[in-house]
C-alpha cells in the first residue's frame, strides 16, 4: 500500500473502475472516473509547467461549475494549497484574503473577473491571473504536451501538511485562514462514509457552493471514499431539484433547502420516493420543519454537527433515532466534551461550551501563532464557541453560540464585520447586529443603529451603501433605530435583549 497521505492519492485508492460515472452535470452530460483522473491531472501538469511548487497557494474565485471542482482537484494533486473564496464577497474582503493569503496563482470566471478588474497585478504574491472557462491554448483544462494523460504522479504529502486554505470572519478583528490538513479532510471523509452507509450505488445530489466546505469536503468527501456518484447542479432551485430527486439517493443541504422544497406542493413523498437520507447542516434545523419533512414525505431529516475548522463532529444516525433540535451522537474518532466556566468537563446534561479534539481537527491558523495557542488548551482541546448539552444517551443539543454569530441560510455572519461599516456611517453613533429566526434562511441578519440627532435613518441609502462593502448575505434584512442600545451593568450590549424584542419580527 502505498504510504502518500496526499489527499487525491488516497482518494484515487477508492476509485471504481473507469468507465464508472463519476457525476451528472447539469446538461446531462455524464462525465467518468477516468474523466475525473484526466482533468484533474491535466491540471496539475499545467500548474507546474507554470511554476507551481508544493505548498503554494492556489486562489479560485468563481460561481460553481465543473471547471471548479476540476481545479480543486487538481490543486490536490499538485500539493498546492486550494485557496476557495465565496464570489459574492466584496472587493474590499477580497483584497485581506489576498493579501493574507499570498497565493501564486489567481484562478477567477468571467463575472469575478469583471468585478475585481485589474486587483491581480496590486498583489505582490500573484505571478498569474487565469480565468475559466478555460478554453485557451494556455488555460489549466488544456491538455499538456508531452504529458503521460491522466497520469500525474500526485505529490507526495504527509497527513500534517495543508490541502486547503478556508477563511472564518472573527468576532473581532480580522477574518483568520483555517489551515486544513490532508490528515483532517480524509479522515473526516471516511468516518462520513461509514456514518452514513455510502457506497458505490449511492447518487448524491449536490447542490452546494464550492467555495464552504459543506460543499466542498462535507458532501464530496464520503462520495470520492465510496466510489459513488452525483447529480452535480450549479445551484438550488427547487423544480430543478424535485425533478432530479428520483434519480438519486443521497440529498445534502442547509435547512433553507428543506424549507423551500416544503413550499412547493410537488414536493410529496412520491418524488422523493427514491432517497435513501436527507442531510442537513450548516445552521439549526427547527423542529417544525423537521416535523412537517417526516409528515411530508415519512423522512426524517438527518441532522449533523461541524464548522470549518473540524469537519463533521457529530451526526444522528442512519439506524436509530434521529431526534429533532439534536445534532446526534459524536461520531468515531472524534473526541467532545462540554464544559463549565472554569473549562472542567460536565458529567450531567448541564449547558456549557463545546470542546472538540481528534484528527478531524485543523492545526493551526495561517499566519497566527498567537491566535492558535489561544484556540486549544494544553490538551490539545478546540474551543468551538459553542453552547450545548449531552443528553443521557449521548445525543448532543446545541444551545447558542458564545460567540454571537449568525448563521443564514447556511453562511456565517459575525456582527462585528457589519457593525464596524455601520458605524463608519456619518448619521450613524454606533449599532449592533443579531440574527432573530427567519423561516427561509433560518436566521435573519438585523441591525440596531443609534442616529445622531435630527438625522432620520434613511434604511435603503445604508443598504446600498453596505452592498459596495459587504457580501450580500450579510446584509441586515432590516436596520430599525433606537434612541440607545440595551446595557448591562459593565456597559456591554445586550444583544440576547435584542434578540428576544424582536424574535418574531420575521414571522
């Protein structure tokens, strides 16, 4: 057996045979496991005819398509460090990623390089800008002359070394890279498989961004271990994902997806007649729409626990029960605990603060020694900022976020971002940002602002405002002013007071 732990190389040890389909695209056009092999080194060939060393960093700002999945793979192969950045961030955020990040190679579509222009060409670290499609006599997709086709010899990488380069916005101060390791992002693919019984007859239906590692390593991961297949959509529509249903087994999504599907009267349990298990995760799934999906369709959603620095930490199971508002048990491999105040571990059910340890989880921050340490204690346990509690049977149930972050419709949103181009605002004194329940994106972005006097809050100026600024999702859905903030006795806001003022605002 061979000893590279490159993340492709023990992928590739999985594969079936060649002329297995691999993935559906949305054209209907079937595309093999020896397709996957020559594309992805095709890839790898061009990128290292261009320069690329092991460990260089390798930026794709693109809408999802197959050309994308082709270059994550072939990053993979090449012991680059893929680089994903959400399209819809501003220019603003996309230039700190850059700049933070220092990739050698900038790989953007035609709408990404539209809105950054020449941006390229102002970062030092950036030898080339290709864009995709990638048509060209130069571009990645083309096949290298002289090389052995579909044969490059992937690099070899320990289980240490970063596969992937993921960015998570802080509570305060600037976003932190989450380095993923090879290590990590096998390891929590192969527990995935085997927790959810994939196998090679399995067809999961992907519709999930490839910029998040819920796409990108959560839903392809268990795929690649398995040999199985996939319907491969460039995004969520609903008709489009009710037709596709009875040709797959496997449905991924955020819980906005199963909200949505439930909005739409085609949606019965005849069309979904073929699949094996419903997934979700990404943000909480409520109750309601756990219970009205089983009344539905006689599924039961099965719910999961992760974020981007551990992978997947617990999950209900494929046999026994899945119970609504629990993320389930953890899974093998991966140790969790919860813990008090003064960090010493629960043995009741009592809230506390989610602590997890086991390969699964990232080494360290890019370029963050400082932040790294304060992130695991001596033992080597991650503090996910979470609230929860274990049941007597081991199911976990997560209470709230200690860190105020908002999750819509399966993206993050930390209000310290929003509040600090808020208050940049002439009119504005200072805000704060909450999420309140929203039955669409789960959570609804908000902003409580204090004006200056005699200056009215003109909401549709600020928002467009905030659109040359910010990501669209982290938009506030709706900004309402007050004249002060709630307080507490040491003068920090209240947001848990805001939260509950206006919890049904979007009901």
């Amino acid at each position: 057996m061979s000893s590279n732990c490159n993340l492709f190389s023990r992928f590739s040890r999985c594969f079936p045979g060649e002329d297995n389909t691999f993935l559906t695209d949305d054209a209907g056009v079937c595309h093999t496991y020896a397709d996957l092999e020559k594309k992805s080194s095709d890839i790898a060939y061009n990128l290292v005819e261009k320069g690329l060393r092991p460990g260089d960093r390798v930026t794709l700002i693109a809408q999802k398509s197959l050309n994308a999945l082709w270059i994550y793979l072939g990053c993979l192969r090449a012991g680059a460090i893929f680089h994903p950045i959400n399209p819809d961030y501003s220019k603003p955020e996309i230039v700190f990623f850059l700049n933070d990040a220092r990739p050698k190679f900038l790989v953007t579509d035609g709408g990404a390089s539209l809105k950054i222009g020449n941006l390229a060409s102002q970062v030092e670290s950036i030898e080339e800008h290709l864009q995709i499609p990638l048509v060209d006599r130069e571009g990645l997709l083309c096949p290298p002359e002289n090389a052995d086709q579909g044969n490059f010899p992937c690099h070899v990488n320990t289980p240490n070394d970063t596969a992937a380069l993921l960015y998570s916005s802080g509570t305060t101060g600037d976003p932190k890279g989450i380095c993923l390791t090879h290590g990590n992002l096998y390891e929590n693919a192969a527990s995935l498989c085997r927790a959810w019984q994939f196998s090679s007859n399995d067809v999961l239906l992907h519709v999930l961004p490839v910029f998040h590692v819920h796409g990108l390593f959560i839903a392809l991961g268990p795929v690649l271990v398995a040999g199985a297949s996939m319907r491969y959509q460039n995004r969520f529509v609903v008709d489009e994902v009710i037709e596709a249903l009875p040709n797959v087994t496997v449905l991924m999504g955020v819980p906005t997806f199963y909200s949505r599907l439930l909005d739409n009267p085609e949606f019965t349990s005849v069309s979904s007649r073929n699949i094996r298990v419903f997934i979700s995760g990404s943000a909480p799934l409520t109750e309601s729409v756990f219970r009205r999906f089983e009344e539905r369709t006689s599924h039961k959603i099965l719910e999961r626990y992760g974020m981007t620095e551990t992978g997947v930490n617990t999950s209900n199971p494929i046999d026994g029960d899945r119970i609504p508002e629990s993320v389930g048990v953890v899974l093998p491999g991966v140790e969790l605990r919860i813990t008090d105040e003064e960090g010493i571990a629960i043995k009741d059910e009592s809230v506390g603060a989610i602590e997890v340890r086991g390969d699964n989880v990232f080494p360290r921050y890019w370029g963050l020694a400082d932040k790294t340490r304060e992130a695991f204690d001596e033992a080597g346990w991650f503090g996910t900022g979470d609230q929860g509690s274990m049941n007597s049977n081991g199911y976990l149930f997560i209470s709230g976020r200690s860190k105020d972050m908002i999750i819509t419709g399966g993206l993050n949103v930390y209000p310290k971002e929003v509040e600090r181009v808020l208050d940049k605002f002439s009119g504005i004194i200072e805000s704060s940002v909450f999420g309140v329940p929203h039955s669409d994106f789960g959570e609804g972005v908000m902003a409580a602002v204090v004006m200056k006097a005699n200056v009215p809050l003109e909401q549709q100026r600020v928002i467009e405002a905030l659109n040359e600024q910010l990501a669209r999702f982290k938009i506030p859905k709706h900004i309402v002013a007050l004249e002060e903030l709630p307080r507490n006795a040491m003068g920090k806001v209240m947001k848990t007071e805001l939260r509950t003022s206006y919890a049904s605002f979007f009901s």
